[in-house]
C-alpha cells in the first residue's frame, strides 16, 4: 500500500533523531539477535564520527535511513538501508542509496558489502543492482539455523574482486561465487545533480 507523495529530502543524523530511528527500525531486534544494543553502538559510532548515517525525511519525520560502517582505509560495510513500509516503492531507497554512492565515489571508497536476510534478498535485489551491486554470496546459518544472509557487493572501479575481509565473514559459511565484476553498468554518477529531493512525480522503479 502507498501513501500520498510528498515532498522528501535526505540530511544527516542528529542525537535529537534517536528515538525516532528506534521506532523506524522498531522490528531490528526480531530480525537479529541483540539488535537493539547493536543499533545503539552504530549510533554512538555516528555521534563520534566513526560511523555515517543518512536519515530521508518527510513532513512526519524520519521515513527512511542508512548506516555505512568504514572496515578499513578503502571499504565500507552498508550495515542499514531501511524505508518505512508505507513509504515504499516511492524511489526513496534509491534517493538514499544514491547519496551513499555519490560519496563512496568522492571519498575513494573501493569496496562496499552489504548483508541482507535471504527472505529479504529477493525484495531488495532491485534496488542494489540498479547501484551497481551484484550478489556474492550467502553466508548460511549467520544468526541461528536457517538464519541466512545474503552478500551483495559493490566495488568502485569495477575490477575483477572475490577478495572478502576474514574478519567479517567466517569462512567455513562463506561459499563465495565466482569472481565477478561489478560495475556501474554504464551509467554515470556525478554530484552534479539536482538538490537530492523527490517530490510529486513518477514512483521510480526500485522496491524500496
């Protein structure tokens, strides 16, 4: 179901955000354990530069955000990218994940990965192609028995790379696929853009 368009702009995380991200990110916990804690750490890491987080925003407030962890001098991991249900299927995951590419690009970024529950993954796989990412992977078991994750992974100059941290996947549950290259497939990014802004016009492709 799609509520009535309205106009939407995306700025960064302030302390006065956090109660409503935790209601935006209200089903955290029953998705991963110890989610709560973890959500709370990410944000510490924001309040002190260690971590980045985008919050879309509508006349009712928050409706939309991400959170990128750097892993290193040149690589990042995508730790949240979440829309409201009833903002959904309005562009504006693409609004924000826009944004994170413009800056991944600016600031040199080599490589990025994102996890994303495997009864989730159908659903946002649109979205993260149309970015230039491409499925890794599938680290099985992650959060329990049957709780498997996804790997989708976005790489900046577009190099043949199956190269994963050891620190942040197990290796005995990864089961990487062959190498593979990611690209933008074609299509330019540049901060050269309209202010990011999505008002009244045509629902964009993407699911989220």
């Amino acid at each position: 179901m799609c509520v009535q368009r309205w106009p939407i702009w995306l700025r960064p995380y302030t302390d006065q955000d956090r109660q409503r991200v935790f209601a935006l990110l209200s089903e955290l916990p029953s998705l991963y354990p110890g989610g709560g804690a973890w959500l709370e750490k990410r944000l510490g890491d924001v309040r002190s530069q260690k971590a980045f987080c985008t919050l879309a925003v509508s006349a009712f407030g928050p409706v939309g955000v991400t959170i990128e962890t750097p892993k290193g001098a040149n690589a990042l991991k995508l730790s949240t990218i979440f829309v409201a249900g009833s903002s959904r299927r309005l562009g504006v995951g693409s609004l924000l994940l826009g944004r994170c590419v413009r800056r991944w690009l600016a600031t040199k970024v080599k490589h990025v990965h994102v996890t994303v529950d495997q009864r989730r993954a159908t659903s946002l796989m649109p979205l993260l192609e149309s970015s230039g990412f491409e499925c890794a992977g599938v680290e099985y078991d992650r959060y329990g028995p049957g709780r498997n994750e996804v790997i989708f992974r976005w790489n900046h100059d577009g190099q043949v790379c199956n190269h994963f941290d050891p620190t942040v996947f197990r290796e005995r549950d990864f089961l990487p696929r062959e190498a593979f290259r990611i690209s933008t497939r074609g299509r330019q990014v540049s901060d050269r853009r309209p202010n990011d802004c999505l008002r009244d016009g045509p629902t964009l492709s993407a699911c989220w």
